[in-house]
C-alpha cells in the first residue's frame, strides 16, 4: 500500500502545463498521469527511493527557496487540514526515508565534494515536499488546495525545465549520487568502482549521451548500476528517439532478464500515458516472444507484460482514483440524499451511471461487425455534459468512464489481419479475392468512425479512422500470399484518446432537402423507450392526424438537377453534344460524321481521360497507377468526410504470413543511415518506409506513395529505363531529366551502400521501385545479412547495378557517374563513422532471435563489421568501391537472377 | 381498471418474477384449484387440466357471462394459462355476424384486457395477450371476409374506445419491437401487427390501419427499423418487418399523404438500411440458389434433355406451377425492394454495398473455420457468425437481383409472372433511372461476377461459362437487357416489358452520355439484338401492328442507335467501336429500309398509331444517311476488288475512310426520356400487386403460433 502510493506522488510530483490545464475540469480528475518525461522512475526495490533523490539533487544549483518555501508552506497547512487523509501516512513515510538516505551517502560524499551537500540536501527536501504537497492537494478536492496544485506544479516544472538547460554544469552532484548508489547495490565491488566508473558516469551525464548510446550501453554493460542508471535515465530523452529504439529495448525485455525488471517502469509509465503506445509494446512483444516460448513453459515476461497491458490495467490513475471517490457518491440510495448531494456530485453520479450503462454495450458489441459499434468501446465520457463544455470550449476530454482504452484498436487490427488470413483461402483467383475484400471492407466501414488509428501513421500523424475506401482497396500481387492495400480516410486530430469521434455520415452526394424540414431531432433513440414515447406521444398528439407532407419528399429530379448543374461547372470542352442540348432550335444543326469519329479518337490520345483497363491477373495495377494528388482529390470530392479541414487520407498495405521483423530491422537501419547522411550532408538518399510488426507472421507496411516497379515499366511501356526517363522527364538536357538524374544517382549510390553493407538478396526489378522524381527506391527487405532467396546464392555481386542504371547515369564515362562512385565512397565513409550505431541495433536483435537473417550467428555481425572495412585507409576503400561497381556491372550472376525471376515468377 | 386492483394485491406481479413461486401464488388464490403442481415445471402430460380451464373460461365468455366479476384477480390468472388457439377460434367461428356483435361486449373486455396487459412485467403475460388478441382478431377478420358488414373495430374494442385503444394497441406492440428483449415476444407481437394489416383483402378499407397513421406511425416505424437495426432481429424477423413495411407504405398512398411513405424516404440509418437490403437479399440469393441447383439437375442430362427442354417448355410442368407459386411470394420482397429504390435516397448505396454473410449453405470448411476461430479468439458466439465461408462468393443485393430478374423474366406467359417480371423491370428501371446508382454500376472498380440465367432456345447453345469475368454492374445490366431482348420476341408479344427493358438501356446510355463514362462493354452484342427486335417487328407487323403501339417501341429503338450515332464520341470505349456501330448499321441496312418504309406507310393512312410512324420515319434520317452513305461505296469497292465476301476489317477499313464527306443531322432530345412515375401509370398495376401480397400473407402465415408462446412459458418456468 504504502510503496503504491509512494510510487502515485513519485509519478505527480512534477506536474506539466497541460494536464493542469485539465485538472480544472473538475477537481476529482486532478489525479491524472503524470506526463512528464523527467518523471523519475521507480523500482519496486528496497533501493528505489534512493533514485529519487539522484534526480531531485539537480535543483539545487538553481537557488529558488522562496518560492518553494512558499509552496511548501501553503500545501503543509493543506495536508494539516486534512489529517485524514490516508495518504498522510505514506508521506511520513517519505519524509522518514530521506534521512535514511543521506545518511548512507554522506562518507563518501565528504570524500569527494562535500562542499555542495548541505545544500542539496535541504533544497532536495523542499523539493519534495513541494511535490507531495501539491499533489496531495488536488486529490484532496477542496478548491482551495486545487487552487495552490497548478501553482505549486507550475512552479517545480518552471524550476525543472531551467535547470535541464544547463546540463554540462550539473552532473557532477548526480555522478556521486550514482556513485552512491552503486556502491548500495553493489557493496563488494564499491571500493574498486568508485574512481573508475567517475569517468563512465561523467560521460553518461554529458549532452552527448543520448538515446543511441544509451540503448548500445543498456545492452552491452554487464553492471546492473548501469543498467538502473541508464534505465532511469530513458526517462529524460525525448520519446520519440527512444520509441526509434522500441523493438531493441522490447527485445532485451524479453531476453534478458535482468533488464526486463529495469525497463518495466519506463515501458508501464509510457503506457499508462499512451494507448497507442501500450498497443505498439503489445505487438512488439507478439512479434518476438514467439522465440521465447519454445525456450521455458513457464511465462516468460514479455507474455507477462503483454497480458498487463492487455488487461488495461496501466491506464490513467485517474479511472482508479475516481473509483474511489465515485463509489461513496453512488452508493447512497438516490431518492433519499439526493437534495443533499451538490451539483458537482450530481454530474459524477451521471457519469458513473453512464459507465455502467457503456460497459454493458461495449461488451455485447465489441468485435460483433453486424453491430456497427464493432470498435466502439463503450466510453461515453464525450457524450456527457462534461464532454460537450469542453469540445465548445476547445478544451480536450480525457476519459474517466471505465470503457477499456485498447480494446477498439485491437479489434480494429484483428478485423484487418482476419481479412489478411482469409483471402489467400478464396478461390477464384484475384477478382474473386479482390470482392471479397471489398465485402469485408463494407462490413468494417459499418462500424466506422470510431476511436481506431492505423499504427504505421499514428505516430506522425494521430488519427481517426473515418472511412476505408471500398472502390481504391486491391489485392496486391504475390504468389500465394495475399496481401492488400487499403486507402483509409481518416480525421487528423490533436490527441488519439482525448479528441472527439467524428458522427458518422452518410454519403454526401445526394443533397439534402427534406431531412432539414422534418422532425428527425425529435426521434427519440430505440432503446430509451416508453417514457420517451409517452411525452413523444403528447407532443406530437398536438398535431394533425398526418404530420407530413409530401412536398417533402425527395424525387429523382433533385439528383438530377444538382447533378446537371455539376456537369455544367465541369464542363471544359465545348463540344457539338453541349451545344444540341442547350440549344433549343436545331433543326438545321449538322455535324460531320468524321469530326465525331475524330473526337472520339482524340479523346484517347489523351491520357488522362482513358478508360483504364481492368486486367484480370492483376487488379491491383489500375489502382495504384493513378497519381497518388488525384486519387486524395477524387476520394475526397466523392466522400461524405472531405469537406472536414483535417480530413487526410492515409494508405497501408498489410499483410499477412509474411514474417516482417527483417524488414522492421532494415527500415531501422535504412533510416539510421539517412539519418546520417543528412547529418554530415550528404547527398544519398534513401527512402525508408515504415513497418508494424503485428505478430510473428503480419503487419502493416507504408507504402511508397507515386512510384512503379521497374518491371512494370518495362511491362507496360516496353522501354528501357533510360528512354523511360526521356519520355517521363523530357530530354537528355532539359531541366527535369537532369533534376531527375541527379535524384536517381543519388537514390541509386544510396541504395548501394545500404544492399553492400545489409547484403540485401532478391533483388528482381519488382522489388525496385522508381518514384516519380526519378528516385530508385529498393523494397522487400526479407533477404538480408546471412540470407538470400532458398540460399541459392545468385546474388553475388555487391549489390544491383545493371548498364541500364548506368545509362541514366550517362555512362561509364560521364561524370554523372564517377559522382556516382564518389557519392558511394562518401556513403560508406560516413557510415563507418556511424558504425557502432549501427552495429548495435542489429546486435540486440539477434540475442534471443531466431531471424532468418541471424542465421549464421554471431558470424553475421562480425561480417557486417567487416564490411565496413575499419582497417582500410580513404584510398584503398576508393579502389575498393571502384572494383565493386565493376564487379556489379559485370555480374553474370545479377543477369541470371533476373532471368531466373523472369522464369519462375515472370518478373521482367 | 382491472390489472390495477390486482397489482396492489400481489406485490410479485409488478416484478419481473415470472416464476414458478409467482405462477404458485396466483394458482392457490384462484378460485379453481384443480390445477396440479407438475403443472408449473412446464411437463406436456399435465398440460390437460389448465387446457380446461381455459376453455370452461372461453366458454363462459361466448355465453355473454362475465367470469371476472367478482375475481379481482381474474385477469391476472387468465393470462398465465396458456391460451387455446384452436378452442377459441372455433368458438369464434361458431357465430355469425349478429352474434358477435352481440357478444361485443364481452369481446371488447377480453380485448382490452389483452391491450391493458401487454405492460405487464410477466413476460408469459405478454405473449397469452398477444396471442390471445391475434387469435381473436384472425377470426373476426376471417368473418367480415364473408359476411361484408361486419364491423370489426367495433367488435374488438368498440367504436367508443376504438381511438384510444388501437393506437395504444399499436404504441404497446413498437416497445415490445423496441424493448421486450425476448425474440419470441417480438415474433408474435410482429405477427400481431401483421394481421393488424392484413385484416381486410383491401389495403385501403382496412379501417384498423387509419389508426396508426397519425402520430402512432413514428413510433410504430421505429420499431420496426429497430428491428433491422439489430443483426439478430434482423435474421429471424426481418422478413415480416418487410412485409409490414410494404403495406403501410402502401395504405392509401394515392389518396392522401402517408407519414410511412415519409418516414421510409427520409430513414438514414446505415444499419437500418443495410439490414433492410440484407433481408432482401438472402431472399432472392436463396431462389437463385434453389433455382441453380434445380437446373444443374436437368441440365445435367446432357444435349438431349436440352432438346426435351426446348421442344415443352419447363414451366408448364408441375414444377412451372410450383415455381408460380414460389414467385408470388417473392412479391412482398420485390415490393419493399421497389418501395426502397423509389423512395430513400440513402437506400441506392446498399445496392452495392458488398454483402458477406448471405445465406449459402454452410460448407465443412467454414464451419470448421467458425470453430477454429471462437477457440482462438474466445470471442462471443455472435462473432462466430461473421467468420465467413472463403468459398462462397460475396454479393450486392443489384447483383443478386439482376441475376434473379434473369431467372423471372425467362417466362411472362402466366399473369402473375408476368406481373413479377414487370415489377423487377420497373425497379430496375427507377435504378437506372438513379444518378448516384449509375455512378456506383459504372465505377470500373465496383466489380462483380454476376451470373445470368438464360433459357435454352433453338438456335443457341446455352453458355455454361464457369469463370465468369467479373464487371461493373451496368454491364451486368446491359447483358440481362440483351437478354431479354432476344429471348421474348414471340407471338404473344410482351411490350409493356419491352419497352421497359429498352428503356433501362437508354437511361444506361444517357447515363454516360451526360456524365462522359466510357464504360468498356461489348456494344455490339447489345446493337445486334436491337436490329434483330426490328426485324422481328417487321416480320410480324401484320399481326403486332393491330393489337399495339410497334412504332413507339420501334422509335425507343432508333432513338438509341441515334444517341451511339451523334454522341457515341463521348461515351464509346474505344475508337474502333464507332467503326462497329457503322458496320452493323450497314450489315443489316435492308432493316432500317424496311422500317423505314413501313413507317411511311403508316403515317400516310389515318389511323391511331399515325403520328408515331410520323416520329418514327423522322428518327431515321441519320440512320438512312449511313447506310444510303456507305452502301454504294463498300458496293463500289467491292467491285474494284473484285471481292464477294469481304471480311469486317475490310469493310470497317472503307466505312473509316469514308467518313469525311458524311453530314448527320443533330436531332432533339436524344439523351431525353419520360421519367418513371408510378402515379398514374402504374396505380392500378401497384394495387393489384398489393392485393397478392395481403392474400399471401393470409395463406402463408400463421399468425399464432404455438410454439412460440410454448417457449415463452418454457423458458419463463425454468427460470426460477
């Protein structure tokens, strides 16, 4: 109990302006999560308090007393009123361990800087008695202590966010506290450590220890001081570099255990902050604990932790809070107390009952498509009175009904991969698949909007899923698997879990007439019943005995007049058939024969106006050749949701039985080495797509908006690459041919690099895409490292480069393409600096993973190193590039697997 | 009055304790205690003594006695006993008009009673009321059938009452629809509400209907959309909400406004409408399949069941007169169908919305797969329902239907076929008529695999192409016209359905001429059967030309041929296609001649159809240009040639080249044609379809079925 509560102040003590801002909702949900990235950690360990005071030293140098004396003093006098109160008892309790803990410190501390102790410790116990005071406060309730919590949160966030600035000049006070507690951990080794880790530490603490090394220490470090330290300090890097590290700190979770029980309070504190966080952790951990359960019987953590977040269990404290405060409220008979009730207590009665009554739905329809509320978890906290101030308001409504948060989204991605699973088994072969997939698209659609996101694009751009588009959703090709496409309309919205769904609307291009006129407001809902009718009754009653009229009936003609008047404002060419119809006399009106027969012809030497071909074997193509603005303007225009200013639309294509946890480590890499690029401006240029591990065996992929595979144009236009340049970008010296030049040798060098260094196999013309700027772009990252296609080993060049990529170049003579070469030497120059980086990221995954592309072990590591040649000097790797081009150009082994593909797969 | 007293009396009743202990309490307080104990546990053997009481109750009630007076618990006991159905029927048939009417009285109780009761908590109660009054009315409207001046509003509740108590009736029945969470419940209180409306042969003099089309319509549609809404409801009731639907929409349409006729069109609940469509659809798909395999059968037989097959035709067998008798029961369907086209404009989408779950039968892989997946999942047996079967194909209610109007239109002999056919071609015909159903038929992404029945003919084998290509639904519709088309030129001439049919092509082809659509279907096929129609008209203009207008089916036909001719720019697939046009135009040029020439004729001689063959040799001029074109100069190339049969890239060669020194006039109003409008043309057509549904209704439907109630108390006992 007491450690819980401890652990709630811990998580509130340092309040951010946001969540202030949303405490004046109403006092009882001031007891919301923390979230702050400073947050300090704790471990259910006899030694977590002692972190605590690790991060609480750093105020000390700043000298603010009086304004935390002022806080202290207001929120003492608070706590004294309300002695009651039972989390009195854990701040005695709190106040009690500090002394503990100076105590244990302070020889050592004299030994090193005694000077600065006094100090610390005085300021620190302000400190946290500011914390707990404030916090205490708002559970309280009283609108006094709510009054001095955002000032006393203010405050320490004002006091907080000054002194990370000057970070340099801090470490030393946390150093000692690390030193400290290492020495606590670890009594035996204290003496020895002490001088030596002081430079460790010391660096630890610098600016240039970010997330990358964090990670890369997190791993190899075998101290478990360390590995707290380090574990705590997770908390102060921004989230968003350490969620780039998400599967390597997912996978040492689950394979390591002594990291697991240091990483779960990072891991529980950002999922109780965020569901879409806690969803990513879950399949994280489906992905990569399949290995483990071949291992122990026995749940291994990552299945412990994936049913804790499933659970729900780690949502906002607030839910649990209130429960407490809501039962007492509730509990009463209604009819007897309620004059004594106030009308705050009022509205958290109505709440509650609403809960209640959500809870019963949600359960009932939850995954049930036929419902149309299949993702709908039952929260009703928007629909409330509370919910509607705030939306006017402009203010954001967190949820306090106990609707489970994960529930939506997880039956969401479930109704997908079903989808996934069940269109390999149709038969019939692609357009049978591709109805059925629309079939399925229409029963989700039912249950949409609602309060789901697409994984892969939530993170740069948090969404409502509004609608899927059924006519723009393809079966893609591939042999026996099946995966799909979708174009999802979705709302962009400022926050996943605290914005309001859109209504649902139904579609648009009928207008409206009559439905305004009528007393449609006035229907009552189906399931409130005979009360609702009996005052229905009398009201309408007044009426006469036929309410309607008909004049309100939508015809046909409303469809047609709307729709002439739209042709009308479309119109662009004046053609003879416009004419005849607007003109009322034209008996004498005639036309040529051949000028129709010339029209019609004309009309297909336009492109665009073309009647797109349906290919039976290959539905997909019609669909994704089509200019990604054009098909955003056209769903747009035809949906009911497009006049909506943050209506977006999003594609995924998703797939399933296809292991993608290679391609997520590629895309990991792909975008380290862009990273780097970009930072030592460099002009490579590589596209990284995003990958969702689902499971072992599915997941969503980003598609690569605007391109074509290099088999499709030598499918469809029958030309070479570099007559397809001159047709698509204009001749060999205009502007666009040589932007777009410049763009594929620099995508082309990029991508050499990446396949030499990641041994990247398979690589057929479907799997290389050309992008509408001229950017080459590599997909399907399933061969690399230690793999190649059924370990055939065709492949053995260092990576594709055919005469045709070369003629785009300008040949083996041109410049182009000894810039090409420079840019490949440049890449890997940078990329051996980066190297560690690197390294590391493939190094975590293979302990405990059983990727194809581990397969020769640790081998593949070390033969990734090598390929980074650490040994040679600027000059021999330059001859080294040279030979390799050669070596690829002249590859007997690159022509072959092209025409083996050609053979076996029918890929040009 | 009544169940007031008795509630205060027992405090259980006002709870929902429809329980052995409530049945108990009620038995020992009654005044007759001859009712056994293992009566309670719901045991058939002792189900005689409660069959006795009831029926001594039935029995005192039509000697004009009042058993409840006296009893204040009376009516609380007699709803807890299960009601005899047959007892009472045969009670109430026992007595004529004047009897009943004399017995008014104590019906109006019993009636009103049952109305008072259908509140009650007791789920038991509700379903002996609801029974019991469905009984009575059944019976009463049985009577007025025969004997015309009965009055039955005045023998159920009395005239006095009969504006409080129907609608309250009516109001009581929608919360249960809305509320009762017992599907048997609903199912009865549905059935009531059913024979509510088909209490007279004549929709429009059913008396009892006035009553629900005041402020009682809102509420009463509501429950009834409700129904749909629930995907559970949806399964077992959603036929007879159909039903319903249809004959409020249709009560006195013509006459007056009728708030249904309001409500449907502006109803825009998604799940409401898809639920509606859905009902439908599994309707139709099953005729489609049970006609599919049917005919699997006797095809199987080879190239000489084909020729036993074409010489009789099919339907005059035993298994002809069952299929009427099928399709008549279709006709409630088609009706709500066409109610829906018609009038809700947010209905047009479910025509296309994909329908996954219709009713095929089940096959040992998806119900395998149903077990795989709630072992997986753990989920709600309800999920289990949605795992579908990969091999069945998943269908569009448009889909579905065009593919049964094939099946429909193979024969129009028979009156009520033909009747049938009719309404699949004027519905088919508001759809074409539709904007935003022409957009979604003509969306190239919007594929489907529609499969057309055809009947077998002399002088084509029937295509039994397995693997049909899947394609936007115009196409689908397009092929069924041709179809049609083809197949019914005989001498019985159906032109109310040709013309219909060929109206749903124009509206097709105005379609993309407005809207610029290049729909890529294989024209030709669609030309051919056109001229072939003409030839057909021709050949039989001595006979036709007496008894109907050919000359304004003939203009239709022109009429399209000149839209392909002045505006074919905008709406052909591909260039050549025009060259097509001009080839078949010119292949079978002696037709247009012919017509041509018959049309002078006609308009030279007075006679009825004068000013239409005037129209019709108008609309040929562009046609006669072509071919008075072309003909002399393939003639003269032929020659130089030295060719006597040229092959059609020859010829197509010589119509492109010859193009230039051709002018065609621009003529009025192609892309124009009457719209559909059901009032008046079609008024009397409408109230005789109505008419077959109620009787249908009436022959098909048991209002009171015992099962239902048995189950009730079946489940109600045990639940103690």
């Amino acid at each position: 109990m007491t450690t819980s509560c401890w652990l709630m102040f811990q998580m509130s003590s340092e309040g951010n302006p946001p969540i202030v801002a949303s405490c004046e909702q109403g006092p009882a949900s001031d007891a919301l999560p923390n979230v702050h990235g400073r947050t300090c950690p704790t471990r259910r360990g006899p030694n977590s308090h002692q972190r605590n005071l690790s991060l609480d030293f750093r105020p000390m140098k700043i000298s603010l007393p009086p304004v935390a004396q002022v806080t202290a003093g207001t929120t003492v006098a608070a706590l004294a009123a309300t002695t009651q109160h039972h989390r009195h008892r854990s701040l005695d309790l709190d106040l009690h361990r500090i002394p503990e803990v100076d105590v244990t410190p302070s020889p050592e501390q004299q030994c090193s800087k005694a000077k600065l102790l006094p100090m610390a410790k005085s300021s620190k116990l302000k400190e946290d008695i500011t914390s707990l005071g404030s916090d205490d406060s708002g559970i309280c309730g009283s609108d006094s202590s709510a009054e001095t919590r955002p000032k006393g949160s203010e405050e320490t966030i004002a006091t907080e966010e000054v002194k990370s600035e000057p970070e340099e000049e801090q470490p030393k006070e946390v150093v000692i506290k690390q030193t400290v507690e290492t020495a606590a951990a670890e009594p035996a080794a204290k003496e020895n450590c002490v001088p030596k880790k002081d430079n460790l530490l010391r660096f630890m603490e610098s600016s240039m220890f970010q997330a990358p090394l964090a990670i890369s220490y997190l791993f190899t470090t075998k101290e478990i001081g360390v590995q707290t330290y380090i574990a705590n300090k997770l908390f102060t890097f921004p989230e968003q570099e350490v969620d780039f590290y998400l599967p390597q700190l997912i996978s040492m979770y689950i394979h390591i255990p002594e990291l697991a029980t240091l990483i779960f309070p990072y891991l529980k504190q950002r999922c109780i902050k965020s569901a879409e966080f806690s969803l990513q952790v879950v399949w994280l951990l489906k992905s990569y604990s399949s290995d483990a359960h071949l291992t122990s019987k026995k749940k291994s953590d990552g299945t412990k932790l994936k049913t804790l977040i499933l659970s729900d269990k780690l949502r906002p404290r607030s839910f649990h809070d209130r429960e407490v405060v809501k039962h007492p409220l509730t509990a009463p008979s209604p009819n007897k107390k309620a004059h004594q009730r106030s009308q705050s207590d009022a509205s958290a009665l109505i709440v509650g009952q609403a809960s209640a009554e959500a809870a019963e739905n949600s359960s009932t329809c939850l995954g049930d498509l036929r419902s149309g509320r299949a993702f709908n978890t039952g929260c009703t906290c928007f629909n409330t009175h509370r919910g509607m101030v705030n939306n006017l308001k402009g203010r954001q409504t967190s949820c306090i009904c106990s609707a489970p948060r994960l529930e939506g989204e997880v039956q969401f991605v479930d109704k997908l991969l079903a989808i996934g699973h069940l269109l390999p088994e149709v038969s019939g072969g692609k357009e049978a698949q591709a109805i059925r997939l629309r079939a399925e698209i229409d029963q989700i659609n039912l249950n949409l909007p609602a309060r789901v996101w697409l994984p892969i694009h939530s993170s740069s751009i948090p969404h409502h899923v509004l609608h899927i588009s059924t006519a723009f959703s393809a079966v893609l090709n591939s042999k026996d698997k099946a995966p799909f496409i979708l174009y999802v309309e979705v709302l962009e919205v400022d926050n996943i879990e605290t914005s309001p769904v859109p209504q649902k609307m139904l579609n648009a291009l009928r207008s409206t007439k009559s439905e305004e006129n009528l007393l449609t407001n006035e229907r009552p809902s189906p399931s409130n019943t005979s009360q609702n009718l009996a005052t229905m009754l009398h009201s309408n009653s007044m009426g006469m005995l036929y309410p309607y009229d008909n004049d309100d009936c939508w015809t046909q003609e409303d469809d047609e007049i709307s729709q002439q008047y739209v042709n009308k404002m479309k119109t662009d060419r004046d053609t003879i058939s416009q004419i005849s119809l607007e003109s009322s006399d034209s008996r004498d009106m005639m036309v040529a024969a051949g000028d129709i027969r010339r029209r019609l012809s004309s009309a297909f030497s336009d492109p665009r106006t073309l009647a797109r071909r349906r290919d039976p074997e290959d539905p997909s193509a019609n669909v994704l050749s089509e200019p990604w603005m054009d098909k955003v303007q056209r769903i747009r225009d035809s949906s009911p949701y497009g006049r909506l200013a943050n209506w977006r639309l999003l594609s995924v294509i998703i797939k399933c039985g296809d292991d993608l946890r290679q391609e997520m480590l590629a895309a990991q890499m792909l975008e380290m080495l862009q990273n780097t690029w970009k930072d030592e401006k460099l002009a490579l240029r590589l596209r990284p797509y995003k990958i969702v591990c689902l499971s072992a065996d599915s997941g969503f992929i980003e598609p690569v908006l605007n391109s074509v595979s290099l088999h499709q144009i030598k499918k469809q236009h029958q030309m070479s690459l570099l007559e397809y340049f001159h047709a698509n970008f204009g001749p060999p010296n205009s502007e666009e041919f040589l932007e777009a030049q410049q763009n594929f040798v620099a995508s082309c060098a990029a991508y050499c690099v990446v396949c030499y260094l990641l041994q990247v196999k398979d690589r057929h013309n479907g799997n290389i895409l050309l992008d509408d700027k001229g950017h080459l772009i590599h997909i399907d990252f399933g061969f690399i490292l230690s793999t190649s296609p059924r370990n055939l080993g065709f492949e053995t060049s260092p990576f594709k480069l055919t005469q045709e990529f070369v003629d785009v170049m300008g040949g083996e003579e041109s410049d182009m393409f000894r810039y090409f070469k420079l840019l490949i030497l440049q890449g890997l120059l940078a990329a051996r600096k980066h190297m560690d980086n690197l390294l590391i990221l493939v190094e975590i995954m293979r302990s405990g993973s059983q990727l194809p592309c581990f397969k020769s072990g640790a081998a593949t590591v070390q033969a990734l190193k090598n390929r980074f040649h650490l040994t040679l000097t600027e000059e021999k790797l330059e001859r080294l590039v040279d030979k390799m081009v050669c070596n690829s150009l002249d590859s007997l082994s690159t022509n072959l697997y092209d025409r083996y593909q050609y053979i076996t797969n029918g890929i040009l | 009055m009544f169940s007031k007293v008795s509630e205060k009396a027992h405090p259980f009743s006002s709870q929902a304790l429809p329980t052995v202990i409530h049945i108990k309490a009620t038995c020992i307080l009654s005044y007759v205690v001859g009712m056994s104990n293992s009566r309670k546990w719901g045991n058939v053997s002792s189900k005689k003594p409660s069959k006795g009481k009831v029926v001594q109750i039935y029995e005192s009630f039509f000697k004009g006695e009042d058993p409840s007076v006296g009893n204040e618990h009376f009516w609380h006991e007699f709803f807890l006993l299960k009601p005899s159905v047959s007892k009472l029927e045969s009670e109430l048939a026992k007595l004529n008009g004047e009897q009943l009417t004399q017995l008014k009285d104590n019906l109006n109780l019993i009636c009103v009673q049952c109305i008072d009761i259908l509140e009650d908590s007791s789920q038991i109660r509700i379903a002996v009321a609801l029974q019991t009054l469905c009984t009575i009315l059944k019976a009463i409207t049985r009577k007025a059938a025969s004997e015309s001046n009965l009055d039955i509003v005045n023998i159920l509740v009395g005239h006095d009452s009969s504006k409080k108590y129907i609608p309250l009736l009516f109001e009581r029945c929608s919360s249960i629809l809305s509320s009762n969470p017992n599907s048997e419940i609903k199912n009865l209180a549905l059935r009531l509400i059913l024979a509510l409306a088909t209490g007279s042969e004549n929709l429009s003099q059913n008396t009892i209907l006035e009553y629900s089309m005041n402020y009682t319509s809102q509420v009463l549609f509501e429950a009834l959309v409700y129904i749909l809404q629930d995907p559970d409801t949806r399964l077992a009731l959603g036929q007879f909400v159909i039903q319903l639907l249809t004959l409020f929409v249709n009560f006195s349409k013509y006459e007056g406004t009728n708030p249904f006729v309001v409500q449907l069109s502006i109803l825009d609940i998604e799940l409401a409408l898809i639920g509606y469509s859905q009902v439908i659809t599994n309707h139709l798909a099953d005729f489609c399949w049970q006609y599919t395999t049917q005919n699997a059968d006797t095809h199987a037989g080879g190239w000489f069941s084909s020729l036993t097959n074409m010489v009789g035709s099919m339907f005059v067998s035993d298994e002809g007169s069952c299929r009427n008798q099928q399709l008549k029961n279709h006709n409630a369907i088609l009706l709500a169908l066409y109610e829906a086209v018609h009038l809700n404009r947010n209905f047009i989408t479910n025509l296309v919305q994909t329908q996954a779950d219709t009713s095929s039968p089940p096959s040992p892989t998806a119900t395998l797969e149903n077990i795989r997946a709630s072992a997986e999942s753990n989920q709600a047996p309800s999920q289990i329902h949605l795992m579908v079967n990969p091999a069945s194909q998943p269908t569009s209610l448009l889909a579905t239907f065009i593919e049964y109007c094939s099946i429909v239109t193979q024969d129009t002999k028979p009156d009520t076929l033909f009747n049938n056919g009719k309404l699949c071609l004027l519905i088919l015909t508001c759809i074409s008529e539709d904007q935003y159903a022409n957009s979604l038929m003509h969306d190239p992404n919007l594929v489907y695999k529609v499969q057309l029945h055809r009947s077998p003919m002399r002088h084509r084998k029937i295509p039994s192409d397995p693997s049909l290509p899947a394609q936007p639904l115009a196409c689908a519709m397009l092929d069924f016209v041709v179809e049609f088309i083809t197949s019914h030129k005989m001498k019985r001439f159906p032109m109310e359905l040709y013309l219909l049919s060929i109206g749903i092509a124009q509206r097709l082809v105005c379609y993309q001429k407005r809207c610029r659509v290049r729909l890529s279907y294989q024209w030709p096929e669609l030309w051919k059967s056109l001229i072939a129609l003409l030839r057909f008209l021709l050949s039989h203009e001595g006979t036709l030309a007496k008894k109907m207008n050919i000359f304004q089916l003939a203009l239709q036909v022109v009429n399209i041929f000149n839209l392909f001719i002045t505006y074919g720019d905008t709406f052909l697939p591909s260039p050549t296609s025009y060259d097509e046009l001009y080839y078949e135009m010119i292949r079978m040029h002696q037709v247009f001649n012919n017509l041509h020439a018959m049309a002078l004729r006609y308009s030279s001689i007075e006679g009825e159809f004068k000013e239409w063959a005037q129209k019709l040799a108008n609309s040929l001029v562009n046609v006669r240009a072509i071919t008075s074109h072309f003909v002399p100069k393939i003639n003269t190339w032929l020659t130089d040639q030295g060719l006597s049969t040229p092959s059609e890239d020859q010829i197509l060669e010589v119509v492109r080249c010859n193009y230039d020194s051709l002018m065609l006039k621009l003529q009025d109003n192609l892309d124009h044609y009457e719209r559909y409008s059901e009032s008046p043309q079609h008024e009397s057509f409408f109230y005789t379809m109505v008419q077959t549904v109620i009787s249908d209704i009436n022959q098909n439907i048991d209002f009171t079925p015992e099962e239902s109630v048995q189950k009730v108390f079946q489940d109600f006992a045990s639940v103690s």
